[in-house]
C-alpha cells in the first residue's frame, strides 16, 4: 500500500488533539497525525502550499433528488417583490416547453397572501410550480390546479391544506402534505435521465463544497433508484446515507407497512446508498404558521401536529424495536416534546438498548427541551443557515412574543451535553457548508451581509461550529468512531481551503472557496 504525507498545512482535526503539521494517509485511513519530525517514512509526499485543512463536511440533513432539481430551476431566494418573481418567470418562459418549476421564495416578499392570480399574470398557458423557501408549501397558478385536478370539491389530505378563498375554491397554496399532489405530479413526469442529471448535479456541487458525506431525509423509491443507477455509473463518491421518508394515512397498519419496508432496506446491501432509519414531518413551519407550538402565533391561529400522538407513537416504538433511527422534524415546541414523549414511550415498551434518535431542526422549543434530549441521547440536529437574518423577519412577526429571543439557540444544546449536528436543509437553504458556518459563527447573514446580526449572544466559537458539522455531524449518524474526525484511524475524508478562517476570521467563510476535496484519501475535486 502506498503511504502518502500531506505537509505544509494547518490541520483542523476536530478531535483532542485540535491541530496537527502533517498527516499520513495509508489505504484510505489516517495512519499518522502529527508534527513532520516525527511521521513515518513514506512513499509519496503531497504538499499542500501552506492551506487550512478540515475534516469533510457531512450535510446530516439534505434532501439529494430535491436539491438537485432546485439546482435546475427558477431560483427566487433573492427575490424580493412580486414583481421581480414575476419578472423571473416571464424570462425562464422562453425557456421551457410543457411545466415550469421554481422555488425558495420568501412569504414576506409577496404583500398580502399569495395566489394563483399573481402568477397567471406572468406565465398562465402552462403550469407553474413555485416551492417556498422552507418546501413546505407551493404557490401554483391556475393551468397547475387544472393539470393536478384540485377543484372546490378536492378534500384537504391528512396534516395539509388546499387555501381557499371565502367561495371555497383554491386560491393557488397548497400547505404541508397538500404538497405531496404536486411532488406526485412531478415525480409522474420526471424521467430516469432527469434524475440522474440531478444526482449529477448534487454530487458536483458537493464536492466543490468539501461535503465527503450527506444523510437524505426524506427517501423514497425514486432516490433508491436514482442512487443504485449512480452507484453503477461509478458516479457516486459521496458517503449517503438515508431516512426513509413514513407518510402519515391515517391507518396504523399502512403506516407501520411502511416502517417495514425502511427496515428491510436498512437490512438490505443497497448501492450507492445505507438506509439507516425513517423520517417523520411531525409538524410543519413557523413561517407559515403550521409548526405546532404550544401557544398561539401573533394572529391567534396554532396549528395540529402532523402525526397525533395515537399515530406517531406505534410508529416509533416499532421503528425503534426494529433498530432503525428515528428522525423526526419538529419545529415547534409542540411538536418536538410530542416526538420526545414518543421516544420515551418507545424506550418504555422496548426496554434498554442501544439507539441514536433524532429531533430536526427545533428552531422553538420549550425550556428543558435541550436537557431532556441529553437524558434521553437524542441528537439535536439543526441548520444555521435557517437563522439567517435575510430570511428572521417574517419568522419573529409570526410569534411576535418573548419566544422570538429563543430563537435557535444553539448553546443551550451544548451546554446540556445533547449531541448537537449541523447541517443545512438543502435546497430549503444553501448547501456550502461554509456559508451555514458563517451563520452559526456569526448570527450574521449569508444571503446579505450589510444585515447586522440577529441574536449574537448564540453564536458559536469557529472551532466548535466546524465541530458541529463534521465529528458531530458524523456522529449523529452512528458513524463517530471512524470518520468526521483527522484522528488516526479515520477515514482519510478532508477539504483543502484557499484561505485560513482561524487567521482571517469568520469574515473570510463568505469568500474562502475548497480548492481539493478527498474521500478515503482519493483526491475526488480539485478546483481549476
């Protein structure tokens, strides 16, 4: 085996350790991390021109197919009226044939409530899908609810809403699992090779990021196949692992069919891919007001949870029983002591054993909530990037109470000793890791920089925030003890960056790029 020394650098290893001047890579480990003086002899020597290394970035939650395809479409985070939405979609017009897609658009950039009116003011011969920013909603025009057939007599699905207006009939918002008709719609119609394309297009993007690893959150059949199609091609570097996504029917016997098929994947040799649990959306958000929370929002409205407890609570005991890990997006205080209660019933009917559960994303949740997941050994798994002050205000207008100052507060996870994961959410917000890092550094704005902070009091030290995004990130998968760190015996995943953040300052997240990416010591980028 060839033994190679990586020198001239400063390595950010994540671990005790903290620092080291070289490392050794040996069949695909590290097998040395250290000072030169005193590596071993090797057969090859890589120098890397005085640059800042880190462990691989692991995105612990994204959602592959979906970003992909968002990298493909009308884009409309910056967006910030209706009339520059508008704008953007009479330009891509030109450019598409049957259906157009677009998505991150942001609530507060629409004055009043959207609807299928203000897009068929732009584009209405064919139909426009427009994701929100969070993708828990879609903004459709009216050729959209033609083609996926929803009329005045269209029931509401279980834990979603079709908006209506005061006739009963739809105004152009679908809200939560109303979703699923136009992601139904859109999966009817994607092709294989689309698919692959979008595949094609995350791993690119991630590996021009310095992400060695990701965890999809909400997989089904056609991200199974996508990925063994990848797997086969020789087009899958990525470490992915996946949760596989459980709908809510309403009916204990469909609902645990599918936590039986999650635990015949996870058993299963699946190419390209290692489903390790199940996911479940037990609320919605905050932006749009159907996170459920445990007092009212500022308008008087509140919201049920998606999953009640007499549904969710067989589900996760058998999920738990069958060793999967259970990951479960809570937004709302509600929502995520409601997923805790369902964990520790589960721990109740299946006793002592070893598990790893997930809460999502928890941007509100109740006082005790950071301790209890740390009695318990849930992962706190959030996503800076949601913080950022570009998209804070029409979150803090929806509650508009003292829980506003709890927003995200991510020390009191650490201070409780929970296992706290970062990741990003793509494509409901950018996938560069090192714009997510800025967030979490600063509380500052990674959409727009001249925004001034937005609760600094909860910003992370450097160190602790790539921390959080590729040991902890690793561990939170189960996979803590043998990559995520630059420790001997690790799985030689590291990023090479063109500027050093711990000299320059967290400033330099937001122009720093990854020069060369590698996976199990395999150089998998180098930027041109």
């Amino acid at each position: 085996m060839t033994r190679t020394l990586y020198r001239n650098a400063r390595f950010f290893t994540a671990d005790e350790r903290q620092w080291a001047d070289v490392v050794v890579v040996e069949d695909g480990s590290f097998v040395f991390v250290g000072t030169e003086d005193d590596s071993p002899t090797c057969d090859r020597v890589v120098d890397l021109e005085g640059r800042l290394v880190l462990p691989g970035f692991t995105d612990a939650h994204t959602h592959l197919l979906l970003m992909g395809s968002s990298l493909g479409q009308v884009g409309l985070t910056d967006a910030g009226t209706l009339e520059e939405i508008q704008e953007r979609l009479r330009a891509a017009r030109a450019h598409v044939v049957d259906e157009l897609y677009g998505g991150g658009w942001l609530f507060d950039s629409i004055d009043g409530a959207p609807t299928a009116a203000m897009i068929d003011a732009a584009v209405s011969d064919i139909p426009v899908y427009l994701f929100a920013n969070d993708y828990h909603s879609c903004w459709v025009n009216s050729a959209a609810l033609a083609t996926l057939g929803i009329t005045r007599d269209t029931p509401d699905p279980i834990g979603g809403r079709i908006e209506r207006d005061a006739d009963g009939e739809a105004t152009g918002m679908l809200y939560e699992t109303a979703l699923k008709l136009a992601w139904t719609h859109r999966d009817a119609t994607t092709s294989d090779a689309q698919r692959d394309a979008d595949i094609d297009r995350v791993v690119a993007a991630y590996l021009a990021s310095g992400v060695t690893a990701a965890v999809d959150m909400a997989f089904q059949e056609n991200g199974l196949t996508a990925l063994e199609r990848a797997a086969a091609r020789g087009a899958m570097p990525l470490r992915i692992d996946a949760h596989w996504f459980i709908l809510n029917t309403g009916q204990d016997d469909e609902n645990l069919a599918q936590v039986a098929r999650a635990a015949e994947l996870a058993a299963a040799e699946n190419p390209g891919v290692r489903v390790i649990g199940i996911k479940l959306i037990v609320d919605g958000t905050i932006d749009a007001c159907t996170a459920a929370m445990g007092h009212p929002y500022a308008d008087g409205s509140n919201a049920d949870p998606i999953w009640p407890a007499e549904r969710l609570f067989p589900v996760v005991a058998a999920a738990d029983a069958a060793g999967l890990q259970i990951a479960m997006h809570a937004i709302g205080d509600a929502a995520s002591t409601l997923g805790l209660d369902a964990i520790e019933n589960a721990i109740t009917v299946n006793g002592d054993r070893p598990r790893r559960h997930r809460i999502e994303h928890l941007e509100y949740a109740a006082p005790g909530t950071a301790e209890r997941m740390s009695r318990l050994g849930v992962t706190a798994s959030m996503q800076p990037v949601h913080a950022d002050p570009a998209i804070f205000t029409n979150w803090a207008a929806q509650l508009d109470d003292d829980r506003v100052e709890r927003a995200f507060p991510w020390p009191e996870y650490e201070d409780a000793g929970a296992l706290l994961s970062f990741s990003t959410d793509a494509p409901t917000a950018p996938y560069d890791p090192l714009a997510n890092l800025y967030v979490a550094a600063t509380r500052g704005s990674a959409l727009d920089p001249s925004l001034p902070a937005t609760h600094p009091q909860y910003a992370l030290p450097l160190d602790r925030a790539i921390a959080h995004a590729t040991r902890d990130a690793a561990a939170s998968v189960g996979d803590g003890d043998w990559r995520g760190r630059i420790a001997v015996g690790h799985a030689a995943d590291f990023a090479v960056l063109d500027a050093d953040l711990f000299v320059e300052g967290a400033s330099s997240l937001l122009t720093a790029r990854v020069v060369r990416t590698f996976i199990s010591g395999s150089e998998v980028f180098a930027a041109q």
